[in-house]
C-alpha cells in the first residue's frame, strides 16, 4: 500500500472514529462492518463489531437490525438466541422490511422467541404478504383456509395462494389445485387444478405429485393409466412422501409387468 493511501486511509480512520464517538448511525454501522471483516481499518474485531451493530440497530438503522436477525438466528458471530432475534425482527418488520415481517410472523404462529400469538402472526404475515411475500401469502392462506387465530375465509385464502402460485411457489400451487378441484372458496375449475398440480410436480412438491399419481391410478379427471401413476408416486416417495411409498406397497402386485414404467 502507498504512503498517500495509507495517509487518506488514516485521514478517514480518524474520522470515522470521531463520528462513532459522536454515535452518528451511518458512522457506527460502517466501523462495525470493518470490525467484522477486518478488511478495511484494522484488525478484525468480532465482540467489537457487535457491539457496534447492537447500537447502530438500537437506532433504527436497518442494516444492522438485519445483521442482529441472522447472527442471533444462526449462531453465526452470536450466540443463537431468540428472543433477541424476535426484537429485532420486529424493529425492521415496522420499518417495512418484508422479510422481517414474514420472519416475525412466522415466530409468533410458532412461538419462538416470543409468545404464540396467532393474530400478532396473521398482522405480520399479512404486511409481507400485501408486499408480495410468496411465503407469507402462503401461510396467511393456511390461516383463512383453517380458521387459525381468525374467521375463516376460503375466497381469502385462496386469493392469497393464487398470489404465490402465481409468482411459482410449489406449494401454493398445489393447494391452488386442491381447492380449485373442490370449489372450496373458488369456482370448481378441473382443467385449472390440473394445471396448477403439473406446476408444482415439475417442482418435485410431493403432495402434488401425489395427487396426479392418484389421478391416473383411479382414472378420476384423466384417463386411468397404472404406468404413469407409478412414476408420479415413484417421484413422490424420492422426495420423501410416506403416501407415495405406501401406494407403490399396494400397486406393486395388481400391476402387470407389460403396465410397469421402463427406467
């Protein structure tokens, strides 16, 4: 490194160090991120480095809230603790960053870190959801669909699963298909569910691939076709489905050889 860049780096140092001791938000966040590399004024200093985001974070500032979220939920720099992720979480959830919302949503539907609260879950899923969450939208569905904390509404929910299906989410879609194939909150709509259980098979979702296998084994929507059913079940079981491996159990003797999928 030159002189005059070692200069201009010490010229800034010593800057830097006056406006955290001034606790200016910005300046403290930047000495923390140089604690925690060491890549820019100094030694890396990881206790340091935190103790900086705890402040910067104690004053709103959201880059270091997000930095407080992951260390305290991992363990990664901090030791795991959940309640202090579950305070920081919603300081940034009510700064409007989504993930926290979603994040802290799902806390309170758990009770982690903080008590199980089932409507402080549906407030916060519903703000990362009305953002575009596919998550949330997924799981504030499961609430209206089952009543969980709130009145059930079947349109809502599948309003909030056409979202998420929508932007590709596998599991929406799939109970896109289920509700759309009994007209739960919807419109019965066989052509659409289907469509919507293929999207989520070629995502590997299990209890899609579920679903079409136990289509063409009853021959129920589509045509009856014992082959195709065992690949979709085949599918299934590899990605862990219990009902898949218990099918393949009971279809292994009632198929015919000339019936059984080529590998």
């Amino acid at each position: 490194m030159g002189d005059g860049v070692k200069a201009d780096l010490n010229e800034s140092l010593k800057w830097l160090l006056k406006a955290v001791k001034s606790d200016f938000p910005q300046a403290l966040l930047a000495m923390a991120d140089s604690y925690l590399t060491g890549q820019r004024y100094g030694e890396k200093n990881v206790p340091e480095a935190y103790a900086l985001f705890v402040k910067a974070a104690d004053m709103g500032v959201l880059e270091a809230q997000r930095q407080l979220i992951y260390a305290y939920g991992s363990g990664d720099g901090l030791e795991k603790d959940p309640v202090k992720e579950a305070k920081y979480c919603k300081m940034a959830a009510d700064q409007g960053f989504r993930p926290a919302q979603f994040q802290l949503g799902s806390m309170f539907y758990k009770g982690i870190g903080t008590e199980k609260d089932l409507v402080l879950a549906e407030k916060y899923f519903k703000l990362a959801a009305d953002q575009g969450d596919p998550n949330a939208q997924v799981d504030l569905g499961m609430m209206y669909h089952y009543g969980q904390g709130v009145e059930r509404d079947l349109p809502l929910a599948a309003r909030y699963w056409r979202l998420a299906a929508d932007q590709g989410h596998p599991q929406a879609q799939h109970n896109m298909a289920e509700v759309l194939s009994r007209g739960l909150g919807v419109p019965m709509d066989i052509d659409k569910a289907l469509e919507y259980w293929h999207l989520a098979a070629d995502q590997g979702n299990r209890m899609a691939l579920c679903a079409l296998g136990n289509a063409h084994e009853t021959g129920l929507w589509v045509r009856k076709d014992l082959s195709l059913a065992v690949q979709y079940y085949e599918r299934a079981a590899k990605n862990g489905s219990e009902e898949a491996k218990e099918k393949l159990k009971e279809l292994a003797d009632s198929i015919e050889p000339s019936q059984r999928p080529l590998h």
